[in-house]
C-alpha cells in the first residue's frame, strides 16, 4: 500500500498538469454538487445591474469567483497542454478560446437580459439542475482522465 501511494506521488509530482487535471474535476465536482444544494437560492429580484447586456455581463464575470478557480485549474490544464505546443500553441489558444468565451458570455449574457420575465423558479431549477448535470459529468470525466494516466 505505501509503495502504491509512493507511485502516485511520483506520477503527479512528474506531471504538474495530471495534478491541475485532477484538481480541476475536483472542483468542477464541488461546483455542480454546490449547485444541485442550492438551485432555489437565486434571488427573485434582481438590482442594481446595469441596463446594458454587455456591461452586465462584464459585472458578473469579474465579480464571480468560479470564473477565477475555473482558470486555477481547468484553464491552467488548458494553457499547459498549449504549452506543450510551444508559444505557438499558447498564442493559439488565446486566438481561439478568449473570443469564444467572448461570444459565448455575451449570448447568455444577453440572452438572460432580455428573457429576464420568463425565469420562474420552476424555470431556474430546470437550468440550475442541468448545469450542474453538466458540472459534474465534466468533473467526472476530468478525474477519470487523470487518474487512468496515474
């Protein structure tokens, strides 16, 4: 057993990205299983954001701490597979990823700004149950990888 527990050691301590990998699903586990707990929790009224859908979205990504956990460690996995590529690659995800997160964060962005009036709670429970579907599927899947390279 502490020979066993010496290998894994080893094979994370040689491989800094199987460590991110792991870390990754294991907090993309925590985010869904946190999200299944509390899919009532959103507030009926929303105040104080701003009225333009841009801006909105804006404010609710930098105030979000899953978006800066999401790159410690997913993103993290992400720019050392690029790197892997040298600065070509690293330079390629930039070009590539940053717009789509873009693209897609203004889309929900706007599309949460002006679908506002029909998010009953039946509605957000829906939403909130298969993001955290998705959620814990990806963080499955993350752990799953990285444990079979162990």
């Amino acid at each position: 057993m502490v020979t066993n527990n010496l290998n894994v050691a080893n094979s994370l301590a040689s491989n800094p990205a199987l460590e991110v990998i792991i870390a990754g699903g294991v907090v993309l586990l925590y985010l869904g299983f946190r999200m299944f707990r509390t899919p009532g929790n959103s507030p009926q009224d929303v105040g104080g954001l701003p009225a333009s859908p841009v801006v909105t979205g804006i404010v609710v990504t930098v105030t979000n701490a899953s978006f800066y956990i999401w790159w410690a460690t997913i993103g993290a996995a992400l720019i050392a597979g690029a790197a892997t590529f040298g600065v070509i690659g690293i330079v390629l995800l930039a070009v590539v990823h940053w717009p789509c997160d873009l693209a897609w964060s203004e889309f929900l962005s706007w599309g949460t700004f002006k679908s506002r009036k029909w998010w009953t709670e039946k509605v957000k429970r829906i939403v909130f149950g298969i993001c955290a579907l998705v959620l814990l599927g990806f963080g499955a899947w993350f752990l799953v990888s990285g444990l079979s390279n162990l």
